[in-house]
C-alpha cells in the first residue's frame, strides 16, 4: 500500500479546486509494483461513502473481469485520475410532499479538474510504479493520452508509449520522458447500461491476461 499522498500536493489540489462541485477524498488502493494499475474517472456515491476505489455497481463488474484473468482486488492497484466525487446540482420536485428538494447526482469530472489533480496522479504512478498501465474509458485514456484518443479505437490494444504529465509550472500537460505500457479498456459502467458491449470488454480482458503473461517474462 503506498503511504499517504504528500500533504504538499493535497494542499494544491485544495487551492485549485477551489469552489469547484467536488466532494469526499477516496485513495487509490492496492499494493506497489503490482502487475495492474487500473485507472477509474472519479469516485461515486457509493465510493465517497465507504472510501473504496470501485466498490459501487462499476466495481462489481470490474471485480468479475480482473478475476476472470486470476487478478483480485487485493493483488492490483486501483485509483482514478481525480480522487474526489464529481457532483452537479438539481432541484426536483419530491414526488410525495411536492417540493422542490436539491440533489447532488454524480457527473464527469472537468479537464480543469482533471488537471488540478494531475499532479497527484503522477507522483501516485511514478510512486507505485506497475507493469502495466489500464485506463478505464474516455476519461483516463484521454489523462494519459491526449484528447484526441478515443476508447473506441483504443480498447484491448496494448501500447507502449510517452504519457501526458503535468507540466513545471502545473497548468497543462508535457509528454512523459519514459514509454509505459498501456492498455485501455472499456469503463466498467459501459457494460450497465449497453450490455451488448460484454462480449467485447470480456474479450479485452481475456487479452490483458495474455499480454500481461508475456509481459512478465
Ligand atoms: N468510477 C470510477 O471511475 N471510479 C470509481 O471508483 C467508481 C466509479
């Protein structure tokens, strides 16, 4: 387990987010030098409340695809490129009494968020250092790779190459020094709500576990 994120860091994500619809803070969690660093979005309500990086219905689905490869929770690192809940704020009408009350459904993080957090996440992966790399949907793949990847086209190939890190002065992004291994998956909620798309992420899994045998060789 990596030790507590460096307060410096912390108190920059703080100053940045600042006024920004972000609630909780939920580590990411898992061992150092695992074979699998899986990269979420964000946390969600369920996660915000218990602190457990996928521990909500996406989870659920990730759990079964990581243990059809002889993975589990405990032998992989898991996290997200933003490490708080994302939120956005509706007014609706309460079907019993009729008021209007505020609800404070989940949302996709911001890039500006996203970046204020890159700091955070580079220390995390350079800190843990896996073999390989698994971002999970558009917003991971897009951390590391730039806006113009795409998870359609990009899911269930292995790649090697430079990622995005935060700059020196922290308000855009550089290309990494060093390749990493890489391999994008579809998001695990993917599969909630189209479920034709579960022979597909099935299959990508089945190659991470190939790919991650020859890998380690
Ligand atoms: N989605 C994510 O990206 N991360 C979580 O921890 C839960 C849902």
């Amino acid at each position: 387990m990596i030790a507590e994120y460096p307060p410096q860091l912390l108190a920059e994500v703080k100053a940045k987010t600042a006024g920004c619809q972000l609630t909780g803070f939920t580590p990411g969690q898992g061992p150092i030098n695992p074979d699998l660093m899986l990269v979420g979005e964000a946390p969600g309500r369920h996660e915000e409340k218990v602190n457990i990086p996928f521990s909500g219905a996406s989870g659920q689905e990730l759990m079964g695809f990581i243990e059809s490869i002889g993975y589990s929770r405990s032998t992989v690192y898991i996290t997200s490129v933003v490490r708080q809940r994302p939120y956005s704020i509706k007014k609706v009408k309460d079907k019993k009494t009729g008021e209007l009350i505020e609800k404070h459904p989940n949302r996709t993080p911001t890039k500006k968020e996203v970046l204020a957090f890159a700091p955070l996440f580079d220390w995390e992966l350079a800190t843990v250092k896996p073999r390989l790399i698994v971002p999970l949907g558009n917003t991971a793949l897009q951390r590391l790779l730039g806006r113009n990847a795409n998870i359609g086209e990009l899911h269930g190939q292995l790649l090697h190459q430079k990622i995005q890190q935060a700059n020196a002065n922290h308000d855009g992004y550089q290309m990494s020094p060093t390749k990493y291994w890489i391999m994008p998956m579809y998001h695990p909620a993917a599969v909630l709500y189209a479920r034709r798309l579960e022979p597909t992420i099935k299959d990508d899994w089945q190659k991470l576990g190939r790919e991650i045998k020859i890998l380690k060789k």
